[in-house]
C-alpha cells in the first residue's frame, strides 16, 4: 500500500508480502485504514506507523473489498470464499460471518447509522442485511432497473466491442441515507433503491438514470448528490 501526497509517495505500508492488494478503505473516525489482498487477510493499519496493527484471518479465499462501520470499531469484507465477515478491529476478532449466496461480491456499503449493509453480486443481484442479526432482509435485481434507450442501450448499432465485453454486474454502491441505496452497474444504470423494510418501493429502483459506460464509481454527500466514475465505451 502506498500514501501519496501531491509531491510523491509519502508513506509506503508493506505487510501482504508478494501478494496483490485488492482494496482499501479508511476508517470514518480516526487515521486508520483496513487492506485486502489475494494472501486471504484484512490487515488493519494507522497511517503514522509502517506495519499492521491487526491481521484479520479467517476468509478462505482472496479477500476482495472492505467497508467501515461508521463507529470506526468495525470492519466488514467480503471474498471469493463467497462470504462476508464481520470483524471486531480492537481485538482482531470475526463477530459474524455471513455468506452471500454462491455469488461474488464487487462492493460492500454499511448505511450511515451502522443498521444495514449492502453488497453487489456478480449475479447482478444487491442483497441488504441486517449487520447485527446477519439477517438478509431484500434482494433488489437490476433486472428491474431496465434501462431506458438514450441512443447508447437496446439495439443501438454504434455500441463498441469495449461496451459489449461489459457484463450486466454491479460494480459499486454507496448509501445516500439510512433509506437510499445507489447502485452502479457495468451497462450504465446509476439505481437508486428504498431500503424501509415496509416500503412499497422494494422491488423496483426509485429512480434510474443511464450514462453512457461502465459504472465503476458513486460517492454520495449530505446534501444528497451523487457523483459517478465512469469508464467510457
């Protein structure tokens, strides 16, 4: 892992060995930081000092993404073994294990008040869980979120191979509030979803708007805007 600032690298963090590292993500609350790699750990860091302070084992396959909680005392991380672990970041521990279903995740999401949290599965599929229970409380699939033609989708001959390599997988989530998801996927649908268990609005996205790519990207704010990376056809 690498910390740069806009003269060069600042601080470089060496701990998975010859390992590939798939992801990182820092904690909401203080300086620390959670990596994951192909070597099957989560390794918990603070940026001030070069060697880890926690190595998290336990998955049985390379450990692909990673999410705090909002208090900071959590980490949560998914891996090819087809589970989700939740981990105690004090004490080193796996507090839950929950498995996704046979399907691989690409991002992981822990709602803004610690409650719920969300993966994207390579099914195309988003299943929401209750992270105290590990209860899985919905599955949203984007085949309701069907796009609408905008001169990109449907039967629009001008599509490039690039695009049409794009499998129809989620790539990325991020909550908005406690009661918003939005998901991005490989065809170009930015979805928003009702996360309220009583929602009528739980099988079908609130809103949907296509871009022209892949979404690789969403980052929301408190204002309610929503920024989206996009890898262009």
């Amino acid at each position: 892992c690498s910390h740069h600032r806009s003269s060069g690298i600042n601080a470089e963090y060496g701990g998975h060995g010859k390992w590939p590292v798939y992801h990182v993500s820092f904690s909401p609350v203080t300086s620390y930081f959670a990596s994951t790699s192909h070597d099957t750990t989560v390794r918990f860091w603070r940026t001030d000092l070069r060697s880890s302070l926690r190595v998290l084992v336990g998955h049985e396959g390379p450990v692909t993404r990673s999410a705090f909680h909002p208090n900071g005392c959590y980490v949560v991380s998914a891996s090819e073994d087809l589970s989700c672990r939740v981990w105690d970041v004090s004490g080193g521990n796996c507090v839950r294990v929950i498995p996704t279903g046979g399907s691989l995740v690409s991002g992981i999401a822990v709602s803004p008040n610690g409650k719920l949290f969300a993966v994207t599965l390579h099914s195309g599929d988003i299943s929401l869980f209750d992270i105290g229970t590990t209860k899985n409380l919905r599955t949203y699939s984007m085949e309701r979120a069907a796009p609408v033609s905008n001169g990109y989708h449907g039967n629009n001959n001008n599509n490039n191979a690039s695009h049409k390599q794009c499998t129809n997988i989620v790539e990325c989530l991020q909550f908005l509030n406690e009661n918003v998801l939005v998901t991005g996927d490989a065809q170009g649908t930015v979805a928003l979803w009702d996360t309220r268990l009583h929602s009528k609005l739980h099988s079908v996205p609130i809103k949907t708007v296509n871009v022209k790519g892949c979404v690789k990207m969403v980052s929301c704010n408190q204002a309610g805007l929503v920024l989206v990376g996009v890898v262009a056809p």
